[in-house]
C-alpha cells in the first residue's frame, strides 16, 4: 500500500473525455498543478489544495478531481479490495454522520460489476470505522456527503475522493439542452483545437450558423470574458470532505467573480449563433442568461441556406465560423445532411472569406461536401461516437468561387448525365402511361451502385450493400456524390429523399420496421388508389417491377373468383377488383380471398381495400401460412395470383421456403384450388429461377416473363420471372 495524501503535497487525478489529455495537461499547467503521467481519459497531477480549488474552479476540460489516497498493486479480489479500503484512516475525510457514495470504475475476473466493487469498497470504509467504534455512514447514491473514487486496472487499484462531487462538464448553465447536445468540456475542447482563445484575445468574432441549444457559443463566451466555468455551481465534492477550507475557497471565489466582472466589460469578441429551429433558440437564449453572457451572444432564427454575415462585421478581416452539424447516424438522414454541409461550404465561402472555419462531425465523409480542404483533423469521442474535428481555412474573396457550390468530380457528373438520359428515355411512355411510380436508374453505372425509384414527388434510394471487394470509404464517397446531384438533377428538396440499403434479406427481416415514421401517402396506378411508406420499411408496400402483371390481373379478373397468396400489401387485390382501366362498367373480380402470415402487411391490404371502396365481405383478407391454407381451406377460384418471397421460415417446409427447391409443391397445392379453366399466375425474384420440368408436363405453362417488364425495368429481364399455369385439359 503507498499512501499519496500528505498536508503540504496532494497527488490527484484529473478526468477527461477521451482524445483532450493533452490538453488538459496543458491546461493543469497554466493552472499551477505539476501534471505527471498521462492515461487513457487522464492526467496525474501534483497539486497544493488552493491548486485543486482553483482547477475545480478554472478547469474547462477535467470531469473530475479526484484526491488520490492510495494506489495499490495486486488487487484482484473481494477481498483484496476491501483490505484497501479498510487501509486508509478515513477519520481525514468521512464526517460523523455524513453520507457516502462510491462510484467504481474497472473490473478484475472475480470482480465483474461495478456495483458489486462499489460495494466492497464501501464494505472496507465501514470495517474500519466500525473497527474505529465510529458509526457506519448511510449511502446515498444521488446527493452524498462525500463521493469516493475507486478505479482498478490489471491489478492496479487508484482509490480517492472525488473533491468534484457532480462532473465538472455541468456547469450549471444547461438545463434545456436541445437535441444530442456537447458536453461543455468537450465544447471547450474543441474551442481550444480551433485556436478560439488566441482569437479572443484579438477581439475576434465567432459565428455558429448552427447553433442548436448554444453550448458552442456559450463556452467561447465564458473563454473570451475570462468566466469561470465553475462559478455557477453551488456545490462542490469537496464541500461535504472533513479537510476542506472554507476560507481559501471563498478567497479563489471572490477572485474569479471580481475576474468575471472585469472580463465582461472588456470583452470585445462578437458571438452569433443561428438555428432554424425556435425551441433550440429558445434553450440558446435560456442557457446563456443562466451562464451569465447573454449580453455577449447574439441569436437569430435563420436557415442555413440564407447564412449572411453579420451586420455589424462588414470588414472584419479574420474570425471564425465555428458548428456542430447533424452527423447522419441513420442512413435515411443523408440527403438532407450532404445539402446541409454543402451549404455550409458556400455560405462560408460566400459571406466569411479569410477567416477559419472548424466542423466537428462524426461523419468525416460528410466533411468532405463542404468543398474546403481540411488542412488538421483532430480524433476525438463524441459520447460513444467517434468523431473528427475539421479545420480549414475559408478562401479569401477573390480565391473564392462566390456561391456556385463545389464543382462535381467527373464520376458524379457521369452519374448526373444518367440520370438525365433516363429521364428523357422514359419522358414519352410516362406521359401515355400517366404513371407517377417508376424506377429511373439501376445500377446502369457500377460505380454508382443504387436503385433509384420515384413516387410522385418523392425519391427512393436503395443502395446496394457493396461486395468486400470495394472499398467502404470509396462506396461512402459516391453515396454522398450521388445524393449531392439527385435534388439537383430531379428537382426535388432532399427532405423528400429517402435512402436505405438494399441487402439480401432472411426469414422475416422483410417485414422488420427500419424506422418508425408512420409517413405514408397515397399514389395511384391506374385506376387503384394505393398507400406506400418509403421509411418505415425495406420495401415500400408497391413492387414497381410486378406493374405490369397487375395490371394483367385487373384485365384476366372480370367476373372472377380471386386469390392472392402472400398477398404483401393487397395491391394486386385491388387491381384485380377494380378490373381493367377504361372497363369500369364490366367491374372486378366477384370476391377475392388474400391471404399472408404479417398482420402489418394485412392490416395495410385492408386500409387499401378502404382507400378504393372495396365491399369487405366480397373481399377477405386472412391470415395464415399460405401453404398451410392451400392444405386445409376449402372452395375453388377462377384466378390465383402465387408471389412468394425466394426465402421465408415455415415450419411446414424444413423451416425456410427456398422457392427454387419448393416451387413445385407450392404450384400444384395451388392448382389443386384453381377452377376447371381458370388461370394461375405464378411469379418470383429468384433471379436464376428454373421452372420444374415436371410442372410443364403436368400443366400447360407459358412463361410470360419477358411481357411484364415495362420500359423502366427493361434494362434487367432477370428481375422476376412470371408463368401462366393451366391445367392440362385446357389445352385443347
């Protein structure tokens, strides 16, 4: 056991977001501590207790303070634990009657919790003091009268007291935080990296044209008018510890308030901070009356896209626009987020040249549209999110390119000419057709590996999940190319732009939910009202590429009895019970049965049933395996539409559905239920599907593939493959 307190030389550890020990070393330094060896997320520091006031006070980086008692090797079980604790004479720290907690930190193979190490550790406290005849302390995990710290590591225990008590990163200002905030020590972070205190110290301004909740701004603020980022709070750790001096902290207080005072009035740094959005605003304007620097800070509701200087720097020289933008953890947030960090790049060309611009993103890909050369990256950790924090340098006017956004690498261009020339492809067969849901690319350019469907106004991107083979930063690259000229090239706003990754599902992963947006809305095809959900769901609740056969079903349905096995969404039911478009007087199929085992893809056939008037008892939607229906219900039907998935768990087939290998019992469970002179329509997506020789010799079968393909999936005949199945006597 080495003991580390003594009177007139204390040993503490100073904690700290992940990437900024450096910094905070740095930072001990200019605080008068002797900073010694650093750690992961920590610097060791020799400090006086008037050092670790004014850290606790000072300190813009460090979460915590902690006093070190003790350091001991070999700590590997209960019970060696415990005899550490038990070691320290806490007489010099823990008042009768006061309350404690224990925060742990670390694990050995016997000690594999964190509550069950804080629980010997506190265990050790009350050995001695009950070996001390002193009474036991009452834990309280949320407010305690002292807060201990224990870390163990290989062996190698550091237990303290926590002279900090909350994390120092609250300073007390935040209490409305907006959306996925900064921690402030990490906000301070990066204001360092950035190079803001050097600017202050100039007068320089600052401007942030995202500003969400303000920490940014509020922190630069507290850095330019010399504020202690500790002088808010009311308590501190040390404040229930038995060797605190109450005189030397209100001295260290008085100064840092008379400090506060005199930097106020001096400072001469303008800071502007500009979100869209009125409650982050309105936390904005809250925190920073609560920090004390509202009369610092100017706020103002505007979009990015408008992003202007300021009025009151029109020849200001230097300063430094300085955000946080939105990351785009979800894939579907892309195509707003490349146009936002396109717009910062303009904007900031456009109304700040000359000055220094830092973006903080833990999507670096994204960094890359902002059309400006990042000339330092610094990794750090955003919460559990590795992030980077661009600088770059924002052209002088005459460098600069004025508000023409960044020119298109000449694959992107390539791309946008695609985009282009399938448009005027397609141009005279949409307007015959009067179709507003189609596929306009597909994979044409295997760069740009993507799936490109609009409904109406409304753009689906599917990505291609890309082989081992190409590199994941190269297919990022060209993701964000692509979404940077879609809006361009289509003329639709990114916000309208959904895009999710297209990789080969299994089991019932195609009925899992992707988000849960519950954005729906209605398109037509033909004559049939249909709703389509681009977000919440792999697919979209209309496969374009099977058009054509519905509409063969709505022409083969007058009259008839219908059956749709694994109905999906009900859309061919529909078809088939309107009828053929411009044949209203003739109707639709006479009843229909569909059937599916998803009660969300049934209950979305039924609002579609709704959606175009469909009489309910005519038109039943069931639920069950299909091929378990087909074995036991009962009744016979002039037309069955059978479109099963190429893979699905059924206990009924070994487990899994593998339409290739179970086609044939599928088809003639099928024709068992299909009327003398009746037709089956029989299609799948298995792209290398063969049809059983044996089906053909017992069934008259056309393969109509090649016929249910309209111009916009010409390009790939292999998409899916469509039979006519009759019975035999027919054929005649």
């Amino acid at each position: 056991m080495t003991e580390l307190h003594s009177p007139d030389s204390l040993d503490f550890l100073a904690t700290c977001p992940r990437g900024i020990e450096l910094l905070l070393a740095d930072e001990l330094a200019a605080l008068g501590a002797v900073p010694g060896k650093t750690t992961v997320a920590g610097v060791h520091l020799r400090a006086s207790l008037e050092g670790a006031y004014r850290i606790c006070l000072w300190s813009r980086l460090a979460n915590r303070l902690v006093l070190c008692l003790a350091q001991e090797e070999g700590v590997e079980t209960p019970e060696t634990l415990r005899a550490a604790a038990a070691a320290i004479d806490w007489r010099d720290h823990l008042a009768p009657g006061a309350t404690l907690a224990v925060d742990f930190h670390g694990r050995s193979e016997a000690i594999r919790h964190t509550r069950f190490g804080a629980q010997t550790v506190k265990d050790g406290v009350v050995d001695r003091l009950h070996a001390e005849e002193r009474p036991r302390p009452d834990v309280d995990t949320r407010e305690p009268d002292l807060r201990l710290y224990a870390h163990l590591h290989r062996g190698r225990l550091t237990l303290g007291v926590d002279l900090s008590g909350d994390s120092l990163h609250r300073r007390g200002y935040r209490r409305d935080v907006g959306h996925a905030p900064l921690k402030e020590n990490l906000a301070a972070a990066l204001l360092v990296r950035a190079g803001w205190p050097a600017l202050a110290r100039e007068g320089a301004p600052l401007v942030d044209p995202l500003c969400g909740a303000g920490t940014l701004l509020i922190e630069a603020a507290m850095m330019a008018a010399d504020i202690a980022p500790g002088l808010a709070r009311k308590r501190f750790g040390f404040h229930g510890w038995v060797g605190h001096d109450e005189r030397c902290w209100r001295e260290l207080r008085r100064e840092a308030e008379a400090r506060a005072s005199i930097g106020r009035k001096r400072c001469r740094s303008r800071l502007f901070g500009f979100d869209e959005s009125p409650p982050a605003l309105a936390a904005a304007k809250a925190n920073a009356m609560r920090a004390g620097v509202p009369a610092l800070i100017e706020l103002e509701g505007a979009a990015l896209a408008g992003l202007e200087r300021p009025a009151g720097l029109p020849d200001e020289p230097r300063g430094l626009v300085m955000t946080n933008p939105p990351y785009g953890e979800r894939l579907g947030e892309l195509p707003e987020l490349v146009r936002l960090y396109g717009q910062l790049g303009e904007r900031g060309k456009a109304a700040f040249p000359g000055w220094r611009m830092a973006v903080f993103t833990a999507n670096p890909d994204l960094g890359h549209r902002i059309g400006l050369r990042a000339h330092k990256q610094y990794s750090l950790r955003n919460g559990p999110l590795e992030a980077k924090l661009l600088l770059m340098a924002i052209p002088e006017a005459e460098e600069a390119t004025g508000d023409a956004p960044p020119a298109r690498s000449e694959g992107a261009q390539m791309f946008a000419n695609r985009l282009e020339k399938n448009r005027r492809r397609l141009k005279k067969w949409l307007k015959k057709s009067g179709e507003s849901c189609y596929r306009l690319y597909d994979a044409d350019m295997p760069e740009y590996a993507l799936a490109i469907d609009l409904y109406g106004d409304r753009v689906h991107v599917q990505e291609y999940a890309p082989p081992t083979s190409v590199d994941a930063a190269q297919a990022q690259k060209r993701l964000h190319e692509a979404l940077g000229v879609i809006p361009d090239v289509l003329g639709v706003v990114p916000g309208k732009i959904v895009v999710k990754r297209r990789e080969r599902q299994s089991g019932k992963a195609q009925y899992r939910k992707q988000a849960a947006s519950g954005e729906r809305f209605e398109v037509r095809e033909g004559q049939a009202r249909l709703w389509v959900n681009l977000r919440d769901y792999l697919d979209t609740g209309l496969f374009l590429d099977h058009r054509p056969v519905r509409r063969l079903l709505g022409e083969m349905a007058p009259g008839k009895r219908f059956l749709n096995l694994f109905c999906y969404t009900g859309a061919a039911t529909v078809q088939a019970a309107l009828g053929a478009q411009g044949a209203e007087e003739t109707g639709g199929a006479s009843e229909s049965i569909s059937v599916d085992l998803s009660n969300t893809y049934l209950e979305w056939a039924r609002d579609n049933f709704t959606l175009n008037r469909l009489d309910p008892t005519r038109h039943r939607v069931v639920r069950d395996d299909c091929l378990r229906w087909l074995e036991t219900a009962g009744g016979e039907f002039d037309l069955i539409f059978l479109d099963p998935p190429t893979f699905s768990n059924s206990k009924k087939m070994a487990d899994t559905l593998d339409i290739q290998r179970d086609h044939g019992r599928l088809v003639r469970l099928a024709m068992a239920r299909l009327a003398s002179g009746g037709t089956l329509v029989f299609s799948n997506n298995q792209r290398r599907f063969m049809l059983d020789a044996d089906l053909a010799e017992q069934f008259r079968v056309e393969d109509i593939s090649a016929k249910t393909f309209d111009p916009d999936f010409q390009r790939r005949p292999d998409l899916h493959h469509c039979f006519l199945i009759r019975h035999r006597e027919e054929s005649a």
